[in-house]
C-alpha cells in the first residue's frame, strides 16, 4: 500500500487499510473528539436560536393582544431558566402571567403558574355582564 498523510496531525503513515484515514486510534479518537465538539457547538446555536424564536413569539403574541412587554432577551432567558420542559400551553404546564392580569410583561409583575389556574384567574378577574333577556352572564 501506499502512504497517505494522517487527516489529523498531518504525520505521512502506512495504512493497514485502504480506508484507513488516521495515523493511530489516539488520531482517530483526536477526530471524533473534534466531530463532537462541533456537533455540540452546532446544537447550542440550534438550540438557542429556538429561544429567541419563543422569546420573539411571546414577544409578538402579547403585542397584538395589546398588552406591553418590556422583558429583554436576557431577563425573559432568566426568567424561564430551570422550567423550560413545563413550558407550554396545555392546562398543566407553565405561564408567564401577570399580578392581576394588569400592566406590562416586566420583572416584578410577573410570576409563573399553570395555564389551568391563570385562566381560572381571569375568569374571576373579568367584569361580568348579564344579559337582560335571558339573565345568562356574556
């Protein structure tokens, strides 16, 4: 066979075999440390482009319903730390609410609950309404 230079340390080496690729298993292994270290860099900026995509809907979604959100990135990051898998919208997971449903998303008048108990809490919270003809509440 012929020589071939080593993908990792450059070091010139005889392979035993046709694919042979690394000089030594402490190469190969230097390469598949390497292989991982950028799968793993590449999953963190996966991964935290994901939260700025939720920190942009949440963003966006508290916009158009009006109510104003003054939490950065980095507080809403903060803020979320540690619950990221009981996030969500079914009853059981969490919700960023707000003291009272009244105000700005900002610290200090935010909290977290389950979505169950925030919209019990809103429905305490609306004014209601009764209908004059039929005395059912709107």
């Amino acid at each position: 066979m012929t020589s071939k230079e080593c993908e990792v340390c450059g070091e010139v080496f005889s392979p035993v075999k046709p694919w042979q690729v690394n000089c030594s298993a402490k190469c190969k292994a230097r390469k598949s440390n390497a292989n991982r270290k950028d799968a793993i860099r590449e999953y963190n900026q996966k991964y935290l482009g994901s939260l700025r995509e939720r920190f942009n809907s949440q963003r966006c979604t508290s916009r158009r319903r009006g109510v104003e959100f003054n939490l950065s990135f980095d507080e809403w990051a903060w803020f979320w730390n540690g619950h990221w898998d009981k996030r969500g919208n079914k009853p059981d997971q969490l919700a960023m609410c707000r003291n009272n449903d009244e105000g700005a998303y900002e610290l200090g008048n935010i909290y977290l609950d389950t979505n169950r108990n925030n919209s019990k809490l809103a429905v305490e919270l609306k004014p209601q309404n009764k209908c004059e003809t039929t005395g059912r509440f709107i």
